[in-house]
C-alpha cells in the first residue's frame, strides 16, 4: 500500500512501543485511506479504549518522539512524520517528450537528490480539497508539503502558503500583504480574493513541493 503522507523529521525517531507502534499503524492506514487524521473518539474506538487519556498519552509520545506533530486540543491537526529512503536519489533516465517524441531510455544519466527537500526542518503536509488553486497546478487530492514560516512579514507576495483565518478554518492560497491587511488569492477566477486584517491570519506554512499521485 502506498502512503501518501511520509515526511522527513529533522532526525531519526525514537523507537516505539507497542502500544504506541499499534496506533502508529492504525493511523497510518486511516490517513491513507480517509485522506485526513481521525478523531481522538474514532482512536478511541480503534484502540479498543474507553477513555480519551490513554490515546492523548500515546499521541504526546508519538510527537516527543519525532513521528507525529499534534496540536492538542485541535481537531484534525495531527500529521505523521517518518522517513523516506532518499539517501541514493531518484534516478533520472532521460527526457520525456511533451511535444514529439525523443530517444527512449537507455541508461542512467543522473539522480534526483529530494534530500534537501524532504530534509527540510519542520516539514509537514497537507491534503488538497478544492479546486481553488488548479491555475497553480495544485488539484484537489494532491497533497502539499509545507515549510514552517518564521517570520511571515518577510514572505514575497504572490507565495502560496497554509493560512488560518479566524474563525474560519485553513485554506492554500497565494499571500499578498499590504499595509495592515492582507489578501488570500485563489489560483482559479471562479473563487474571490479573501481580504483580512493581518492580525485575523495566522501563516503555517509556505509550499515546497506537491505530491500527486497518478
């Protein structure tokens, strides 16, 4: 089975029980199948529990440990982390023809190295729903990796970035700052540029790198 949410942590995790390998697994398949993370009631449920406390236990290990992040308290918030094998790269075997056609394959002509990406401090993904960005080449079902943002009043206009609006949930959209406000600009004129104060959107995060698979 294919997972489509491994992300590189900073270092190597920690080892894991079994209790908290069993959970581990389950959420790993959940996510893969559901394309989101389940409720604390749905691990419950899975875990065979009947209260909330042994899964919290087990998530704040996870996360201390280097293979979830989590954010307590907040639905839908845990991603996994985890590692990808990408220390020989990704051979490159040629060119492929857009437009006509070219010599097949014949040999390796070099690697594509995704460590720098992958290894990025912090990186985390995010499941596309929407078609608000497909000018941008981001489809609905694609999944985003995101790079925390330090420090958001140095971000360029026109970054595509993960941004909380108060009250209203998460969405991808190209930043735009100007002054005290703020303007959240879908890649699809079907959508209408979000304008806010600056102080009601909080950035998580700017893109690195989309993740389709076909």
């Amino acid at each position: 089975m294919t997972r489509l949410f491994p992300l590189v942590a900073s270092a190597t995790p920690e080892p894991l029980t079994s209790a908290q390998q069993e959970l581990y697994d389950w959420l790993a398949d959940y996510i893969t199948t559901h394309r989101h993370s389940p409720s604390i009631r749905q691990m419950m449920q899975a875990m065979g529990l009947r209260s909330p406390a042994p899964v919290q236990s087990r998530l704040r290990h996870l996360q201390q440990k280097g293979w979830i992040t989590w954010q307590e308290g907040q639905a839908r918030t845990l991603q996994l982390l985890g590692d990808l094998a990408t220390q020989a790269g990704i051979p490159v075997l040629g060119a492929v023809a857009a437009g006509g056609l070219v010599t097949a394959f014949d040999d390796v002509q070099d690697r594509l190295d995704l460590a720098p990406v992958l290894e990025t401090r912090g990186l985390f993904a995010l499941t596309v729903n929407g078609d608000s960005m497909v000018d941008a080449h981001i489809a609905d079902g694609d999944v985003v990796l995101m790079e925390p943002v330090p420090d958001p009043q140095r971000l360029r206009n026109g970054t595509v970035v993960s941004a909380l609006v108060a009250g209203s949930g998460t969405t991808l959209k190209h930043f735009h700052r100007q002054g005290g406000m703020v303007m959240l600009e879908a890649a699809n004129p079907a959508y209408e540029p979000i304008e806010l104060p600056a102080e009601q959107v909080e950035v998580q995060g700017r893109l690195v790198a989309v993740w389709r698979q076909v």
